[in-house]
C-alpha cells in the first residue's frame, strides 16, 4: 500500500475546526484512510514524516515566525492545499488588520500580558500570500462532502471542480425561502456555492465564508443592499467580515 | 369535456386513500410564508389556496439532480444505464405549469427519447387547479390558452362553496376520479365553474400578441433594453433554475471514496450561470451577463416556440420574484422592448448655471441608468402640457452619472426648460443621432472649430479627449463669439489650454477694450493654427451657425484636408428623433438617423444640405 499518497494536516492561526470536520466524518474516514496514507496530523495522532505529497494547511499566518514553518512545508510537499477560509482568505483573522495599529489589538485581547513575546503578532496573511498554493478548500468550516470530492480527486490525479457559481442557485435547488423576501440580507448572490446554502436554509443570510465568485457583480450587490437601506457602512461591514475584497496589508 | 363536482371534504377523504396506495402522492404544501411541491404523508398537509410554489412540479420528472449511467472505474464496458422512476401523482399544477410540462414532454420526446424523463412522466397523472390567488409576477394570460394544459388529467376548480368543480380531462382521470365519492355536475354547477375559473386576472400583460414574440425578438437583439438589465445581473441562476420551461443540465462524473465504482449524474444547470458556455481552453462563448439575458429571453421568446410550436415561457413569473436584482422579468423586459419610440422617460434636473444673458447650462440625471450617449448625439425632451424638442448633449461620455445640456431660451420649450428647478423632471428619450467617432481617431491629431452654440456638442467630444488626452495627437481648437458676453465655458477654454499639445485660439466678432484676444470671424484663426497642422493626418470638426459652414470648409479644403476628414453637425427640426416624421430631412437623408453628425464628402453633393 505504498503507493497510496501521503498526507499531512497541519495548523496555524485558526480554531482548528476545519480539520475537526475532517476527524468527524466516521463513516468515511475509514474509505479515506484506503485511499491515502495520513502520515502527520495532530489533532489525531502524534507521528512525523519527512515528506508529503499532499499538505493540508488549516489557519492564516499572523506572525512572522510562522513564515519559516510554512515554507519548510510547502518545500517538503507536492501538493499543497489552503484548508478553510483562514487559510485561503485569511478569513475572520483578517479582521485585526482593519484596525491598522496592531499594538493596541494585542492590548485590547491580552490586556496587561500583551507585550510578552508569544503574542507577537503582524497583519494576517492567507496562505498564498507567503508561499504558492496549489488547491483551495472555501468555507468556515470547510464543508466535508468537498473535501472528500477533492481527496477523490487528488487520488484520481484530476482537477476537483469547485462550484463558480454563487450561493443563490443552491438555495433555488433546496427551495429555500429567499432572506430578501423575508426582510433579511444575505451575500449570497455573490459568494461561492459549494455550502449547500446551509446559512440561508437555516434563516441565517450569507456571510461570505468562501469568498466570492470570479467576477461577482459587487456593484450590483452594494446597490441591493443600499435598496435594503443598509448604509455605506454597513455595507462595508458586511463585505469585509470575511475579507470578500483584497485590502491593502501593511 | 365531462364535469364533475365533489365536497373538499370527500375530496381530502379521496386523497388520504390515494396516499394509503401505492403510487407516490406529491401534492403544494407550506413551506413557512411560501409554498412548495412535497410527498403527502396526510391529506390534510395539501394546500390548493396558493399563490406560487418556489419549484415548479418539473423537479418530478427532471429531478435537480440524478444518475444516469454507472460504472467501475477504468472499465468503460461496465457502463450501465440507470433509470428510476415510480408512479406517482401530482395534485395542485397551476395551468401554467402543465403547460410547461407539455413543453418538456415535447423537448424529452422530439428527436431522441429521453428514457428517464419520459418513464417518470408515464407513469405520471396529474391534477390541476385553477389559480385562487392571485401572485404579482404572474402573466400568463399573455403566454398561454386552454389547449395548452392538456397535460393534466383532471382539473380542479375552486367554488368558494366547499366544493370543487372537475372538469375530467383524460380517460386517466376519469378511471382515478370514478373511485371518489365525485358526482356527475349539473347544469348550473358547469355554468359558475366557467365563470369561477376565471376569477383570479392578471395584473400584468403583454404588449402585444404572443404569436408576434418570435418575429419581434428577431429585431431586438442588439436591444439596450437587454444591456442595461445586464448590469445588476448576478449571473446567480436563479431565474432558469426556477423556471419550468428550463430544462437544461449538467453532466459530470462521480466516483465512490473506493475509487472503484462511480456513477455519471446530470444536475440542473442555467444559461444565465458563468460557466455554462465555456468549454476547455479557457473559452467563454457567452462570456457577459449581457450574452447571457439575451440567450435567454430568445430562448423563452422565439427559440423554444420556433423549435416546438409551444410558449417557450408560460408567464408563471418565478424568475421574476427569484430574481434578487429586479432585471429577470421576461415580462418586464419585452413590455420595455417593445414601449412606444414615442415614449419619454424620467429625468431630473440636477443643477443649472448661467452661461449668458439666453443660455442655461443645465445637468440631468435619469433613473436606474446613464444616459450612455456618444459625443455628438442629442436628446429629445419634454415638458407635458408644453412639447419636446431636440438638444445636443454637452457632456463626454466619460462622465457617468448624469449628462448635461446648454439651452439657449429662443422658443417656447426651451423657455419652459428655463423655468425649472433643481428636483424638477422632464420627459428625455434618446441619446439619437449619428457621432463624432473621436474613439475611432486614436493617434490623430484633431481640429475643433466652433462658432457660437456649435461649441455646446463639440464640448462633449473635446472633453473626451482631454479625458484621453494622451490617446491623441496635436489637438487645436478654434472658437467663436459675437462679443464678450457670449463666450461659452470660460472656465473650461482655459483647463483645455493648459493641456498638453493643445492650442486654443478664441475669436470674437465685436471685441472691446477688456479683450486682448483675437477679433473677427472664425476664419481668421485658421491660417493662424495653419502650421501646426498636417492636413493628411488631422480630423477636423466643425460646428456653428448655417452660415459658418461654407466659408470655414473653403479655408480647409484650401489648407489640403481631405473632404471624408471634415465632420460637421447640422442643424434641423428634429421633431420625432427616430426616422418618421419627416422634418429633418435632408433630400432623402433622415438627418436624426444619418446626422446630425456627416462627414462633408456625404453631404457635399446634397442640393439641402448647407
């Protein structure tokens, strides 16, 4: 069973729930385990490898030190696969760097500790703003019906299809009931499917975990949500919990 | 046709034995405020007082997503064909919607049959209602007639007594209908069904004839109307996956975790959605939302009808409540296409300063969009209870947002127009009319000669280039006015001459003691300029009073310009702006179509022209 591809998990700045979805899929973590060889992932096991030939990188990069680790990965890996929105989009860590002065950040989270030099920390990059990223897999947390497909996928040695097509039409197939008709807003019509339209099948507008579809018509979405008397301001809120627009990092 | 009629009661006690069967008993349910197509599990959960299901009953036979053939990977003889289907009936079908099912049964049948669509809709029998609510997007009045839902096999109608009328469409439904405790309907009872049927209108309808539609979107398809809908487009899908006329999928391959076994699947799909005409290599043979709205509404409008002599869109309007941004209404979007030319739309004046003692110059806005005009062309505007005419736009293309206009008060529109105030609105239909193709002289040098008025149109082409300046070549401007006080856009002349490889030489006819420039006529500016211009690569534009023309054409042709080089704007009474009412022509040119923009070799010969 060697020639079963090796696959290593790892984590930087994150919740590590994107790798949790992957612990919780019982039933086919065992048809998973056939098709590759986990060689390296801490949330269940305590071995090392050398080499991998796929590196799932969960969480974004907010120190600098951090930069190193990541490279010696990405050099000891052939494929390397941003895992969740923290990863691929720097997701809800890109939070902090709207504020600018990271130096109050880290007084207003650690309080009299924050200049103790574990706490070190920069504006948040994702993944493939350090090294070069071969895959992404969207979401916060990442959906595991993809991740098995992309898994399928590597294994086969094909290109996973991810969905380029926004989280409306997933709620048109679930015969959700549009937030728009009910009085709430929702980023649906520019973000990427793949979710299976979970928020808004459970009343909850979309938030934009996985980011938005290649060329969203963000003019038009600033315009609805104007029509739904959001403000300038909210609106820009709303683009930017999750960070639906690259900003300018420091 | 054969009516019977039946207590709700003893209808909901028919269809729990229906459910007891052991055919699959789909039925609209409530789904929170809307409503859906689900499998009963109790009679009483079926809801036939309904505005609009979210799905039409085409999930049923065209499932969102199912498994065509299956396999063991590498072995392309295993490939098996897979076909599920189960008898089954749907109750509560609106008429539109059986009238989209007999445009897919037509679409599945025509050529090859589509064995699994075809085997789920055999085993089929469905019971329609007509509508009791009425739903605002709804239109299909306009798109379809009676003999378009056959597709059912009994109707229902809704007496407001407790009772439903039948009417028994197909021998189907009249074996199933005969095991209800349904009585054969009386005379009278026939007579208030006819009349109960049609007890819910539609709010909105068609323009015209739907037997018109295919020839009419023939026409349309380079229409603005399509263009500018197109901007808000999401591209989500949201209006083809929810129609019922739509039927068109996506293919793709699956495989188990095992990678041993795998099925091949087809999920609904939408021409509306970005990927679905691309094709490897990175092409895209509908690339914009523009491409996109337009395949679709021919498709609805004249494809579908042209291929199966049936509506292509049956007016049930999903796509026009799915519809987020507000474009997808077919209705709305044919109804536009197909408005009056005559027909004015809003626009608001914005803002106005005074030029001189006679001329405003005033900014607009309309609605929802820009005007999106080329320099050159001009605007039809009117005031109710006054009338309309002609002006030219001042303003360059590249200012979005609003356009502007310089009127001189010499009638009695543009003396009404000078009574406005900020706020105020006003009829506008355009942009008309021929343009000064300043995007096609890249690299040219250019000419402007402007007398009096004529530097109002120029403006809007002189301001493009200056928001373009580096895309061109020398540029010199030659402007004209009677005296001081009429000298148009002081603040501007100055901005332009203080750009780059740009000269500006004003001239007035009668100058005073403040005046230090140039006095006289146009003309004499020109020998003036004469050496910095290369005749063989130089576009002149030339806009003044009648007069003006001949002698400044003269001065140019003798300085070597090339008649095709010379454009002018003339001036008429362009009273309708689209070609029909005859007053702005020029022997048999139609100037608000061909003009007002010429170049000089295609008037030169024209007995009217100058």
């Amino acid at each position: 069973m060697s020639t079963k591809p090796k696959v290593a998990f790892f984590d930087f700045a994150s919740c590590e729930g994107c790798q949790l979805q992957i612990a919780n899929l019982e039933e086919e973590i065992i048809g998973l385990v056939e098709l590759v060889d986990v060689v390296e992932f801490r949330e269940v096991m305590t071995e090392k490898a050398p080499s991998y030939d796929i590196a799932f990188i969960e969480g974004s990069i907010t120190r600098a030190k951090d930069e190193g680790r990541l490279r010696d990965i990405r050099k000891r890996s052939g494929v390397l696969v941003a895992l969740g929105a923290c990863a691929a989009t720097g997701g809800l860590n890109k939070l902090k760097n709207l504020r600018g002065n990271l130096e109050q950040v880290r007084r207003d989270v650690y309080g009299s500790d924050w200049d103790r030099p574990h706490l070190e920390t920069y504006a948040t990059r994702a993944v493939g703003e350090i090294v070069s990223v071969d895959f992404q897999i969207h979401g916060c947390p990442i959906n595991r019906e993809e991740f098995l497909h992309m898994v399928e996928a590597f294994a086969l040695g094909t290109n996973p299809e991810i969905p380029d097509y926004p989280v409306c039409a997933e709620c048109k197939t679930a015969e959700n009931v549009c937030l728009f008709h009910m009085g709430q807003i929702c980023l649906g019509p520019i973000v990427r499917a793949g979710c299976g339209a979970i928020c808004p099948g459970n009343g909850v507008g979309c938030e934009g975990c996985r980011g938005i579809i290649p060329h969203a018509n963000h003019n038009a979405m600033k315009d609805v949500l104007a029509e739904h008397n959001l403000t300038v301001e909210q609106i820009t809120e709303k683009f930017n919990l999750f960070p639906l627009y690259p900003e300018v990092t420091p | 046709m054969e009516y019977k009629t039946i207590g709700k009661g003893a209808f909901r006690d028919f269809v729990s034995s229906l459910i007891a069967g052991d055919r699959e008993i789909n039925g609209v349910v409530r789904k929170g405020k809307a409503f859906v197509y689900d499998t009963l599990a109790d009679a009483s959960d079926l809801c036939l007082d309904y505005d609009e299901t979210l799905l039409p009953p085409k999930k049923y036979f065209l499932p969102v997503k199912e498994t065509l053939l299956t396999f063991k990977t590498g072995d392309p003889s295993s490939y098996h064909e897979s076909v599920e289907a189960k008898p089954r009936i749907i109750i509560g079908i609106h008429p539109w919607d059986l009238a989209a099912i007999a445009l897919l049964d037509k679409a599945f049948s025509t050529g090859q049959s589509d064995v699994n669509y075809l085997s789920r809709r055999n085993q089929s029998l469905l019971i329609g209602i007509y509508p009791t609510r009425p739903f605002k997007h709804r239109f299909s009045e306009s798109m379809i007639t009676d003999e378009h839902y056959q597709a059912a096999d009994l109707m229902l109608v809704d007496m407001e007594d407790d009772t439903y009328a039948i009417e028994v469409i197909s021998d189907k439904g009249r074996a199933l209908i005969q095991k209800s405790a349904a009585v054969t309907a009386d005379e009278h009872a026939i007579q208030s069904l006819k009349r109960q049927k049609q007890r819910v209108q539609d709010e909105a309808h068609l323009s015209m004839p739907r037997k018109d539609l295919p020839e009419f979107l023939q026409k349309q398809q380079q229409s603005k109307v399509i263009d500018r809908r197109a901007e808000r487009c999401f591209s989500c899908g949201s209006c083809v996956l929810v129609c019922p006329t739509c039927y068109c999928f996506h293919v793709e391959e699956e495989v188990d975790l095992s990678l041993r076994a795998g099925r091949r699947t087809r999920t609904w799909d939408g021409c509306m959605m970005e990927g679905f005409a691309s094709a490897a290599g990175g092409h895209n043979f509908r690339e914009t939302p523009a491409n996109r709205l337009r395949h679709r509404v021919l498709r609805k409008g004249k494809y579908l009808p042209d291929h199966f002599h049936l509506p292509g869109c049956v007016g049930c309007g999903r796509c026009a409540k799915a519809c987020v941004a507000g474009i997808a209404s077919p209705l709305e979007i044919l109804n536009e296409m197909n408005r009056s030319i005559y027909l004015p739309e809003v626009g608001t004046l914005q803002k106005f300063e005074n030029m001189t003692d006679k001329d405003r110059f005033f900014e607009f806005t309309l609605e929802g969009r820009d005007l999106d005009h080329q320099p050159g062309q001009f605007v039809e505007l009117s005031i109710p209870g006054i009338g309309e005419a002609p002006f030219s736009i001042s303003s360059s293309p590249t200012k979005q947002g609003s356009f502007e206009m310089l009127i001189r008060n010499v009638g009695k529109v543009t003396e009404a127009v000078h009574r406005l105030e900020p706020g105020d609105q006003v009829g506008i239909r355009g942009p008309f009319g021929s343009h000064f193709a300043v995007e096609r002289y890249q690299g040219k040098d250019l000419l402007f000669i402007a007398g009096g008025l004529g530097l109002a149109p120029l403006r809007s082409a002189i301001n493009y280039v200056m928001d373009k300046r580096e895309d061109y070549g020398r540029v010199t401007i030659l402007s004209g006015a009677r005296d001081r006080s009429q000298r148009l856009f002081p603040e501007e002349v100055k901005r332009w001459s203080r750009a780059p490889h740009t000269l500006v030489l004003e001239t007035l006819d009668q100058g005073d003691e403040a005046w230090s420039g140039q006095t006289g006529v146009i003309t004499t500016l020109i020998p003036m300029v004469a050496d910095r211009i290369t005749p063989s690569d130089t576009k002149a534009f030339v806009v003044g009073p009648p007069v003006m023309y001949r002698f400044v054409i003269r001065e140019l042709e003798a300085l070597g310009f090339d008649d095709k080089d010379i454009l002018v704007s003339l001036e008429r009474r362009m009273e309708c702006g689209v070609g029909k009412c005859g007053h702005c022509q020029i022997d048999d040119i139609y100037v608000c179509q061909e003009g007002p923009v010429f170049t000089y070799d295609s008037i030169r010969e024209s007995m009217e022209a100058l």
